[in-house]
C-alpha cells in the first residue's frame, strides 16, 4: 500500500531487496549499483502493478440499446449514418430516411435498417406523413441539412428563406410529430455547430441559426417533456458533406486541424456517433448543448 511508505521512501520488503541488489552488484562501481537498485525497484513496482490487474474483474455489459429502436432522419450518409451503425451495435432496430433513394437503400442494407422512407425533411408535410406511419420509437436524430455560407450583397433571399426553414422550422416539425412517437424517456437529438459562433465575414445565417438552436434545443425540451431533447454541436467534421464542400482542398485542412486542434487530430463521425448514442441512454440529459469540436472554437482553426 502507497501509505506504508516508511521514511526511507522504500516500501516494506524493499530494504531487504535493495540490500540484495547491492550484495548482487557488490564489486561494481557506484553507478552500476545504482543502476541494479532501480532496476529492483522497477521490479517490485511493476510486480505489484500486474497484482493489482490480476484481481480486476473485466466489464461485461448489455448492448445500452438492446430491444430500442432508432429513427435517423438523414440517416444514408456521414454523422447520420455512423450514428445508425454505432446504435446498431449497441443492439437498436434503425429506421433510416434520406432524399436519395439510392444512397438510402445502400446504407440500409448496411446497417440492416427495419425501413426506411425518402421525404425532403424541409417539408413538413412529408415528415407528418412519416411520423404518422410510425410506431412508437425510442429515439429520433436529425442529422438531414448542410450550412450555409454567403456574404449579405451575394444572398439571394429566396434561397435564404429556404435554408432558414431547413435549419430551424425543421426542427419545430419533427419535434410536434416526434413527441407522439417517441417513448417518455427516449430523445429528440437535434445537430447544429460550433463555428458559428465567431462572426466573420459570411456567417450572417450559419450564426444566427447556431445562437438560436440551443434556445430552442432548451424550450421544446421543456414543451415536449418527458421526451427529451439535446442538441450536438460540432466543429468540423470529416465526413462526405465537407469532402464535397472542400474539394482539394480537404487534405490541406486536415492537416491544418492536426496542428491547431488540442486534441491534435481530426474529429471524426465516429466521435459525434458515440455522443450521441449516450445522449440516448443518459436519462438524466435533456435541453443542453453538447459541444464536439475537439477544441477548435478556443483556437479559431
Ligand atoms: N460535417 C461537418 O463538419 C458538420 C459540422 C457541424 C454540423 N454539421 C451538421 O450535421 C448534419 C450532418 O452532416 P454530415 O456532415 O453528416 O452530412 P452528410 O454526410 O451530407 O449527411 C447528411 C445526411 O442527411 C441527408 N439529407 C440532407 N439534406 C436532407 C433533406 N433536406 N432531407 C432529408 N435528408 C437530407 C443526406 O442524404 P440525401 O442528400 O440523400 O438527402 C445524408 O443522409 C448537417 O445538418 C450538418 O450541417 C456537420
């Protein structure tokens, strides 16, 4: 035990050893019996370590979905998809939608989805309609989007009007059907970013959908209670939606993110995934804002 360090700074036995080591290295110069009293110490220490793993009793758990079921409403692709497949994992039935039937029907196969449903999630009629052939399910993730970026004299209004629907009435629809679909307990998980939280030139619309979300997030987890809802908000992240927004230049930026980001790597799907799937377990989580950025909105990377 670390507390029955005697004075000496040795532990109990390691006198008798020490004095062995130096017996052992007796007719050597003082460096080499220095160098057998760490070498014994080494010893005990790693002796007394490999003890210590020897009682731990492995975890063994069951898969936290077991017998759940998921709906991914932009499920055939990037955070969406990976979400589908770490849910899928942890024992959930998923349900995924998308627009493109195609990509939809290949991550299905995937993922082994129960079904599936191709609907633009900016319609509100089409999410009615999905919900309203819904069974009851356990939890509902909106990943369907992408952000806008544009200078106020380049804007054309009708697309805004548009993107600003995509981004918060969408919300606002899902959550009305959602909470006669989904368990008490179970969430509503909406995504949004960190990015837009700097103004910059460009940013008029991508921040003030991000300062609106959380406040939202906040006021229909309250509303829709006891269906729980949180909001994701990620830097970047590498999946196929900033592939097409970079171009040639995605390489450039990994490797840019590699050397400013604290955590010295690029966030990944699968990061965004893992947050989320606890999200749907933790049963105590409801009108937050969970931050997964690896850091970038402190170094403004
Ligand atoms: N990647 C990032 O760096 C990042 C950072 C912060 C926030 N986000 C947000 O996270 C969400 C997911 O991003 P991602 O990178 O995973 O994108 P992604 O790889 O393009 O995946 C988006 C998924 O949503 C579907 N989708 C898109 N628009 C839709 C619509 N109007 N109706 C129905 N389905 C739609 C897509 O399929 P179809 O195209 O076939 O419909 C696809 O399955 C987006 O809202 C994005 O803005 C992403």
């Amino acid at each position: 035990m670390r507390a029955d360090y005697c004075e000496s700074g040795l532990l109990p036995g390691e006198p008798e050893a020490v004095e062995a080591g130096y017996r052992s290295a007796a007719h050597g110069s003082p460096r080499t019996r220095t160098a057998a009293l760490v070498r014994k110490r080494l010893g005990l220490l790693i002796g007394e370590t490999m003890n210590t793993v020897k009682t731990l009793t492995p975890i063994r758990r069951e898969p936290e979905l077991l017998g759940q079921t998921v709906v991914v409403i932009g499920g055939s692709s990037g955070i969406g998809l990976e979400t589908a497949r770490r849910a899928r994992t942890e024992g959930a039935r998923v349900i995924l939608t998308g627009r493109n039937p195609e990509r939809l029907k290949r991550a299905a196969k995937e993922v082994e989805a129960e079904s599936t449903a191709a609907f633009d999630a900016t319609d509100p009629l089409a999410i009615e309609r999905f919900f309203h052939d819904l069974p009851t399910v356990d939890h509902v993730m909106v990943t369907a989007g992408r952000p806008y970026y544009g200078r106020l004299v380049d804007m054309d209004f009708n697309e805004v009007r548009h993107l600003m629907a995509e981004h918060l009435l969408q919300a606002l629809y899902v959550a009305r059907s959602a909470m006669n679909k989904v368990r008490p307990g179970g969430t509503l998980i909406l995504m949004g970013g960190t990015g837009g939280r700097r103004p910059a030139i460009g940013m008029n619309i991508a921040g003030a959908v991000t300062a609106a979300l959380p406040n939202l997030t906040a006021n229909l987890a309250v509303e829709i209670a006891p269906v729980r809802v949180n909001l994701i908000a990620a830097g970047f992240v590498d999946t196929p939606l900033s592939a097409e927004l970079l171009g040639d230049q995605l390489e450039n930026r990994r490797d840019h993110l590699r050397t400013t980001l604290p955590i010295r790597r690029v966030v990944g799907p699968k990061d965004v995934a893992s947050l989320a799937v606890h999200i749907m377990t933790n049963t105590a989580l409801t009108g937050a804002t969970y931050d997964v950025d690896g850091g970038q909105q402190f170094v403004a990377a």
